[in-house]
C-alpha cells in the first residue's frame, strides 16, 4: 500500500513537471505566453507550486517569463503579475532560487 502512494506521488510529481515544461514552451512564444503565463499564474497561486520537486521546472518558466515578457507580442503586465506572486512565496524556495527572484 505504501509503494503504490509513493508511485502515485512520483507519477504526479512527473506529469507536474511535464505541464511544466510544456508551459515553458508555450511561454517562449508570442501566441502562446497569454494563455501559458495565465495558467501558471494560477498554479502560482497554491502553496504547493512551490514544493522542492517542482522548483527546477518553475524557475525555468520564470526566467522564460523574465526574458520574454517585455518583448514586442508578449504581455509585460501579466509576466510582472506571475513574478511579483512568486516573489512573495519565494522563502519557499532555495536560496539560490530566492536569489533569483529577488
């Protein structure tokens, strides 16, 4: 019974990182950052999003978010809005990553 919790856990924290990197795609192009940023915005609004296991795949979105968001075609506002969320969640993450959104 334990095994198969822990396999449960392991496959969600694997299609959690796979919708990750999926949104880190989306959100390196111009038709696709709205709709990505808004999603992960949401997601950035849990607690959980900030968990150990998912931290590599979201620090790679948000640096997407912060390269691309004030380029012609993206949305500024709406990639301030999801770094100024992670900022404030960001004593969840390791130092190196707060360091990065500070």
């Amino acid at each position: 019974m334990l095994y198969q919790a822990m396999n449960m856990m392991d496959r969600h924290i694997q299609q959690t990182c796979d919708r990750l990197n999926c949104i880190k795609q989306h959100l390196a192009t111009p038709s696709g950052f709205q709709n990505a940023a808004r999603e992960l915005l949401e997601w950035c609004s849990d607690l959980r999003a900030f968990q150990r296991a998912f931290e590599e795949n979201l620090m790679s979105c948000l640096t997407v978010v912060s390269r691309v968001s004030a380029q012609p075609g993206f949305d500024l506002d709406l990639g301030y809005r999801l770094l100024a969320v992670c900022a404030a969640h960001r004593d969840k993450l390791t130092a190196k990553s707060a360091g990065k959104i500070a």
